[in-house]
C-alpha cells in the first residue's frame, strides 16, 4: 500500500496562455493659443533685434503693446541698455513712461535705427494696411524714417489683396478744415470702384481725432485696393489729406505668427530712409 509522501512539492497548475494586455495611449492636451498669445510670440521674437544703444520706435495697437512690455522687462533686467524709444501715439508714450523706457522724438533723433509695429492687413509683397487705430500719421512718419521697420501680425492678418477683407477700411487723415469737400473729392475719386467713404466716429456720434486733432475718412473698397501704387498717389494728391493707411515696401522685415509657429519674411524692395553722411 503506498504511503502518501510529505516531502514532495506538487507545482499549483498554471494557464500558461498569455493574457492580453491593455495598451493605453495617453495624449497630452496642447496649449490652445488666443489671438493675444500669438499676437506676443510674433512680438517677442521682434524683439529679439533689438540692441543696447538702439532708438527705437515704439509701434501702437493690441500688438504692439507686446513689444514694448518686453522691451521694458528686458531693460529693467539689464539685458538692454540706453535704448531710446520714439512712440507712435500718445497710448504709446503713456505705456512706455508707465513701464520705465526712455523716450525721445524725431526732432532729436531724426532717423531710428529699429522700429516694430503691427498691421492690420498684410498681402504677399508685405504692403500693408495701418491706422485703423488712428495712429497712422505718427506711425508712418516714424517708420519712414527707420533703417529697419519690423511688422509683427497673427495670422488672421495675412490676406491675398489689401482692403478686401469684408468691412475693414483703409483710413486716410484728414484736416478737419473743409473734412466734408476732401470727404466727397475721395469717394468720388474711387466711385467707379464701388468705393464707400465714411467719417469715422468716436461711438459716441462725436467725430473720431486723431493725436493729431485731425478727423478719419474711412475708405471701403468692395473688391480691394486694385493698384496700390496708384491709389497711395492719388489719394496723397487731394487737398486736406494728411495721410493715409497703405505702407507700401516699408516693412523690411514681416513676422507672422500662427498655430503651426512663426514665419518670418524680409522684404528686399523696402524703401529705405536716405542718411546723412553723419549717420
């Protein structure tokens, strides 16, 4: 009769068959970024031309205003030195004195090493439409005179032909004197194009001004501007025109900024400014 053994060890039976296993993948969310956070990458990387002893002119609008923070952080870091800011509006300079930056105007420095705006409309040979903020004397006065001129734009600004994007304007300064007959020379002068011309208000049915105590004609092309060239000629040769808001080969450098990243383009047609021989 076998005796049971007390020293063997019997394995526990096992499924050896293998069990599936879960595989996750975890996506990690992306950052969503707003207008206003491509509006300060595009004006962070402009900045980045900026150098210590610079005058620079100091653009105006919702985009702008990045550039000239970073400028002041960058100062009070002592990362940039004796830099020289020249604003384009009143906004401008409120911000930059708030924030520390020194300032000047173009009677002491007559031409700028550096300026960074933004822009309302940008089209594949980098002209521009500016101004519908109202600054757009101040910013082409200033940005006339720069060796460099840096626009800085989200994507959204990007379009195939300046003035076509559906109810946007391209503002002309006027002299308030006589506002009313320059108004009806300049719709007249593009009726033919399906042209509307409207004195821009404040909102409040008062007449909008400018820095300058000038009122704003805003001019709405139904198809786009169709001869920029032209049009920037005949619009300056009317009597009351301070300035309008085509900067045409201005921009001798564009930076774009968008969700796939930044794009930068240089404009070799820009007009430079002519220097003295002392520059």
């Amino acid at each position: 009769m076998a005796t049971p053994c007390t020293q063997c060890v019997f394995p526990e039976k096992t499924d050896r068959r293998e069990k599936p296993r879960l595989s996750l993948t975890l996506s990690v969310p992306q950052p969503i970024l707003t207008l206003d956070d491509l509006k300060r990458i595009a004006a962070y990387e402009a900045v980045e031309f900026v150098e210590s002893g610079m005058v620079v002119g100091l653009g105006t609008g919702s985009t702008a205003k990045h550039a000239v923070a970073r400028i002041a952080e960058l100062l009070h870091e002592g990362k940039l030195k004796n830099i020289v800011g020249i604003p384009t509006s009143k906004t401008t300079e409120a911000q930059a004195l708030a924030l520390g930056i020194p300032l000047s105007d173009l009677d002491r420095h007559p031409f700028v090493d550096l300026a960074i705006d933004g822009a309302d409309e940008v089209d594949p040979q980098l002209n521009l439409v500016k101004g519908r903020g109202g600054s757009l004397y101040r910013e082409k006065r200033v940005e006339s005179v720069s060796r460099r001129f840096i626009v800085i734009a989200d994507e959204t600004k990007v379009v195939e032909k300046l003035g076509e994007s559906g109810g946007h304007a391209v503002p002309v300064e006027v002299a308030r004197f006589g506002w009313n007959v320059t108004l009806e020379r300049l719709r007249t002068l593009f009726e033919s194009s399906g042209c509307v011309a409207k004195l821009r208000s404040n909102g409040g049915g008062e007449p909008f001004l400018t820095d300058n105590m000038n009122y704003i004609v805003d001019l709405y092309f139904r198809n786009g501007v169709a001869y920029l060239q032209a049009t920037s000629d005949a619009i300056k040769r009317q009597i009351g025109v301070v300035e309008h808001g085509l900067f045409l080969d201005m921009a001798t450098t564009v930076i774009i900024a968008g969700r796939l990243g930044v794009t930068v383009k240089n404009n070799l047609r820009a007009n430079l400014p002519l220097l003295s021989s002392e520059d």
